[in-house]
C-alpha cells in the first residue's frame, strides 16, 4: 500500500470523525447525552461519506452500501430486535412485575441489584443476544428500583453488565459463531478460553455489588403477597430453550406465543395483545434504524480503503505474543468504537487478526477469544452502542447516571489483560 493511498484511507475515517464530533458536542453544548438524535448524527456522518470519494459515481456507492445490508448478520439482528421487542411488549410491566415479586419473595430488596446481574447472566447466556436480554430484565430492573428504593441507576447497570456476560459466551450469540468461523475453531474451544477470563470478571461485579449492597441507605422491605407464575412461563420457556440450544428465532417464536396463549387465559383482550405487540416492535425501531445506517456507513469506509489504513497501522505497532493479543484486542475495539456493532466489528477485524495470529503466534481459540470478549467490552460502554440505547430508552436514565456503575466491562477488560500477560511473565522466568 502506497503512502497517497494510506493516506486516502485515513482521510475515509471522515464520517465517523464527524459523527463523534456532532454527537459528542451536542451532548456537552446542551448537557444532554441525548440532545441530538442517534439517528441524526450518523445520517449527517452518511452525507459525509457520499460526498467522497467524487470517482466512485453515486450509484456505486448505493450497490456498495446495499452490500453491507445484504449481509447475513445484519438482518439477523433486526429480527432478533424485533422479536424480543414484541416478547417484552407483550408481557410488559405484568410479566416484569411478576418475575420482580418472585426475587422478592426469596431475597433480601437490598440484593436486587446483584441478583439481577445473575439473571441477566444467566438469560443472555441462554438468549445469546445482549439486547434481548436488556429488552427482557430492563423494566424487571425498574419494577424492583419502584419498589424496594434501589438505585435504579445501580439495577440498570447491572443488567446491561449482565447482558454483555453472556453476549461473548453463549453458543448462539453471533459474535460467537462468527468469532470462530473466521479463525477455524470450535465453539466449546472457544467457551472454554472466555470463561476462565469471563469468571473472576464476574465475581468481581459480584463482590462490588454486595458491598455497595450492604451499604445502601433505608431500603423498603417488602414480601409479594401473590406471585402470577403464569407470567413466569414464557421467560423460563425462553430460558431453557437457549440453554439446549435451540436456534434463537424459534426460542423466540416459542416465547411469544406462550405469552400471547398465556395473556388471553388471563383475561387480557385480543386487540390490547395486538397492540402491546405493535408497540413492543416499534419500540426497537430505533435501534434497527441506527444498525441500518451504521451498516451503510461501514461500508463504504471499508469501500474508500479506510479500514485497511486502520488495520495496517494496528499491525505496525505491536510486537511479540503479547503485542499480537493487544493489537488483536485494540483492532476489534477500534472497529467497534466505529461502527457501533461488535459483530460488525469482528466480522471486519476477523482476516487482520488472524494474520496477526499467524504472525505473532496467538492460537486461533485465543484469537476468537479476543475479538468476542474486547467487541462485548466496547459495545457494553458505548453510549451510542445498540445496548446502551435500549437501556436508556426503556428506563429512562440517562448515561451519565448509569456509566459509573456497569462493572463487569471494566473488570472483563482488567482480567483480559491479566491472562494475556501472565503466561509470558511465567516463560521469561522460565527462562
């Protein structure tokens, strides 16, 4: 690659430069994360990119973004938002409020926040899917703050902390199956090699949140005096079909028609079902919006050589074993920070990565490791990340409030870098 033409990759890197620009400075002009629509910022980020490049007549630039949305996993994850969108419109506030007085019955109120990190955990691991499972334990999160005087911020971190666990470890995720078909490994390889980094991340939020449990100021006690485990169903349906790994779409389909079946036998009406679907859908349309444009932008920075000058740069700078596994967890970090997507992400970062493996001597499980764990690290902190978005949308605070308390990205990281470390300190004693 010739200097003028680093030199036109780097220059593609506009749009998003102009996209964090508007986003970020509207956020600090008016004090408001959300001041300026999402959806605003990366149309205006598009403009850009069609306006470069003047060789590349504009009918070309459609096919190439036309290309980025015909992918696979782009219209996989519309469905999966619809989906859990339309699951957690139909059950709502009955079907959070239900689960809510079942943790209530059998823990203290003060522990809400660290048993809805378990749960997240647990049904992100299932779902395979961050947003669905935010979509699912969000307003279960608002319920019990309601009710018992809990930092809402605290529970609403906590599940979207939760959600990102499960995102880079269940078998169904997307990242997952993408993370080692492009590095030719296997999935149980690959589980093994995130978990042993994912646990002490995990126990380490656990350990935060008793502590700051413990030190809560007067929290309301309260013992449900009925519980509707008729609503529990379709959760618990939806549980064990990922947990036997059964594909997504049809655990998903299961759960909405348990839960429309379950909601008529308990006297709901046929059109409010039909509604609260419709409303359950429309609530994702944002989120699907935002993924659209992302795609589109990606594309054609990708198209304008702007990744390649990003990819060569990361590969310049580290060195050795250890430098490998930090350039491989920087690159697919910095394409996450770019597109907004750690699918996206990874999908873009997996060819340069494993010629970093290759390279530098980071087996392929290790590889596909990094990329699923630094893209969930990212994605959960993004504040205009799909994750975070549907946080704030379905409970209304505002980034600032919650950032201070998602825990286990920071420690996922900090654990990351640990086990990446230690094996060449042990070699260089060694020797």
């Amino acid at each position: 690659m010739s200097e003028q033409t680093k030199q036109k990759g780097w220059w593609a890197l506009l749009p998003m430069a102009v996209f964090l620009c508007i986003y970020i400075g509207a956020s600090v002009l008016f004090n408001d994360f959300y001041a300026m629509s999402v959806v605003v910022a990366f149309s205006i980020a598009l403009l850009v990119a069609c306006l470069q490049n003047p060789s590349l007549k504009f009918e070309n630039k459609l096919s190439v973004m036309a290309q980025g949305l015909a992918d696979k996993n782009v219209v996989t994850m519309i469905l999966i938002f619809l989906g859990a969108g339309i699951f957690a419109g139909i059950l709502g506030n009955e079907g959070a409020g239900a689960v809510a007085d079942l943790f209530l019955s059998v823990i203290p109120a003060r522990f809400s926040p660290l048993v809805l990190f378990v749960v997240a955990c647990f049904v992100s691991t299932a779902l395979g899917t961050s947003c669905g499972t935010i979509l699912v334990i969000a307003p279960i999160a608002v319920v019990l703050a309601q009710t018992t005087g809990v930092s809402l911020p605290i529970c609403v971190a906590t599940v979207l902390g939760g959600a990102m666990f499960g995102d880079n470890l269940s078998f169904i995720s997307d990242t997952t199956i993408v993370a080692t078909s492009t590095q030719g490994c296997k999935m149980k390889d690959k589980f093994k090699e995130n978990f042993f980094i994912a646990l002490p991340a995990c126990i380490a939020t656990l350990a935060v949140l008793f502590v700051l449990a413990l030190n809560f100021d007067a929290v309301n006690d309260y013992l449900p005096q009925t519980i509707n485990l008729w609503l529990l169903i379709p959760y618990v349906l939806v549980i064990i079909g990922g947990v036997v790994g059964i594909n997504v779409f049809i655990v998903l389909i299961g759960g909405i028609v348990s839960a429309i079946i379950i909601k008529l036998a308990l006297g709901a009406k046929l059109i409010e079902v039909v509604a609260s679907m419709g409303d359950g859908a429309s609530g994702m349309f944002e989120v699907i919006l935002v993924t659209i444009l992302v795609t589109m932008l990606s594309q054609l920075m990708k198209e304008y050589g702007g990744f390649d000058a990003l990819l060569t740069a990361v590969k310049k700078v580290f060195k050795g074993n250890v430098g490998g596994q930090l350039g491989i967890g920087l690159l697919v970090s910095l394409m996450n920070v770019a597109t907004a997507n750690n699918t996206v992400a990874i999908v873009l970062s997996a060819p340069i990565a494993k010629s970093i493996s290759i390279e530098y001597g980071v087996s392929n499980t290790k590889t596909a490791s990094l990329l699923d764990i630094f893209a969930s690290i990212v994605q959960g902190l993004l504040p205009y990340g799909a994750q975070m978005i549907t946080a704030v949308t379905l409970t209304s605070v505002s980034v600032g409030e919650i950032f201070p308390f998602i825990f286990y990205p920071y420690f996922l990281a900090l654990s990351s870098i640990i086990f990446m470390t230690i094996p060449s300190l042990f070699k260089k004693k060694s020797a």
